[in-house]
C-alpha cells in the first residue's frame, strides 16, 4: 500500500467512482468530490499529496480551482480535460498544472503520470537542503525559492512552466536538450513528438528574459533539428 493521498475533483458520477476504485487499488489512499465547494471542505481537513482535477466542472471550473491552489502553494495538480486542444493544454499548464491528459484515457496511463509526478517530487525533496543558486548574465535563479531575479534584487515573474524549462535549461549549459527531454523532465511524462506547448512557453521566457536583461532573448538559443540550448555561462551564486 502506497501512503500516498490524492484528492480526485470529478462531477460525473460514473467517472468519479472509476477513478477513485481504480487508484485504491493501485494503492492509494482516496477521496473524491464534485466540485469546487466540496474540494474546499477536504482541503479544511487535510492536504492531499496529489489533486487530479476535472477542467469542466459546475461552478468554479478547473482552471479557476488550478489557479487558486498554484497561488495557495506547490501541491502537484493533475488536470483531466474532454477539451484536449493544445490551448486548453497550454492555458492549464501556464496558470500551474504540473500536468494534463485529455479525456478519453487509459487508466494505466494516469497511473503512470501519477508516479512520474510524484518520482519528480521525490527528486526536488532530495536536494532541498541543498542551496540551488544558479547566476547568469546578472540574473539569479532561486531554484529552492523558485525565483528569478535581477542583480539589484528585483524579481522577474515568471509563470510555473516558465520557471520549470528555465531550471531545466540553466543546469545544463551549453548542452542541446530535445522538445521530448524537457517535457519529460518538466511535465514528468511521455512526450507527444506533436506537442507545441514547449514551443510557446519558450517563446513566453524568451521575451520575458529581454525584458530582464539586454539581451536575454538571446540566451535560450534554437538548435535546428534538435531542440534548445542554454547559450551562456551559469555559476553558483
């Protein structure tokens, strides 16, 4: 038995129950509700390790729910969407999901996502007492504080995807990292080879990091049939 809790936010009733019984019987520890006002209550009592969370709900729906957790802290937040579009992908992960998949599913599919989550949060907890304080072109990234911020301390906001490719790219320079590697390590999953969402949070840190410092555009560079690369030095800060 795995001491693992998660907290499963689903309003069809058939799909709640499935899904509940077949996560206890992979082990986990389980409670499942309909919408935001009942999430609310469970969240009163105690903080699961794990939320898998329905987009289309009554009420609240998914992404206002997904905002409002991300704000209130890190807990992992698996998101489960009939809308399975790349935009309805990338709106979920830029306001915080650690992850999606699209309705229909494979039940052992979700297991699998599950465990990826929860090996990457194994891996962050590893190394919390380790300072991860990464420099570069006047910038510092915070990797425990989740920060990026200029010389003269002032922060530069980015979003949970963004922060995520940038820890990724920053602790490997100089080495070109596939779109399948950083989904993988940021997302904790099997990479779609047709998933664009990588494609556009670049984009989204690029022009944030030019607005940081001169520059910064420039430092996530494109590797013509290879992916991306971190194309300046990093120290430890």
């Amino acid at each position: 038995m795995s001491d693992r809790t998660l907290l499963v936010v689903e309003d069809d009733d058939d799909i709640r129950v499935l899904l509940t019984t077949f996560l206890e019987r992979e082990g986990f520890a389980v409670r499942s509700v309909a919408d935001a006002t009942a999430m609310d209550r469970v969240l009163a009592e105690a903080v699961p390790d794990l939320v898998v969370l329905d987009l289309m709900l009554p009420g609240e729906d998914g992404l206002s729910i997904c905002r409002r957790l991300r704000a209130a802290g890190r807990m992992p937040i698996l998101m489960l969407t009939a809308r399975n579009t790349s935009v309805d992908r990338i709106v979920g992960l830029e306001i915080g999901a650690d992850d999606y998949l699209g309705k229909p599913f494979e039940p052992r599919e979700l297991i699998a996502r599950i465990r990826a989550l929860f090996r990457r949060i194994d891996a962050e907890r590893a190394v919390a007492t380790e300072s991860r304080r990464l420099a570069f072109e006047g910038l510092v990234l915070d990797v425990d504080a989740r920060t990026l911020s200029r010389g003269d301390g002032e922060a530069v906001p980015l979003t949970s995807a963004e922060f995520d490719l940038l820890v990724c790219l920053a602790e490997r320079p100089g080495r070109v990292l596939t779109r399948g590697q950083l989904l993988d390590w940021t997302r904790g999953r099997i990479a779609d080879p047709l998933d664009r969402t990588i494609d556009v949070s670049i984009s989204r840190l690029r022009r944030k990091l030019a607005e940081a410092v001169p520059g910064g555009d420039r430092l996530v560079t494109t590797v013509r049939n290879g992916g991306y690369q971190f194309s300046t030095t990093v120290t430890r800060a």
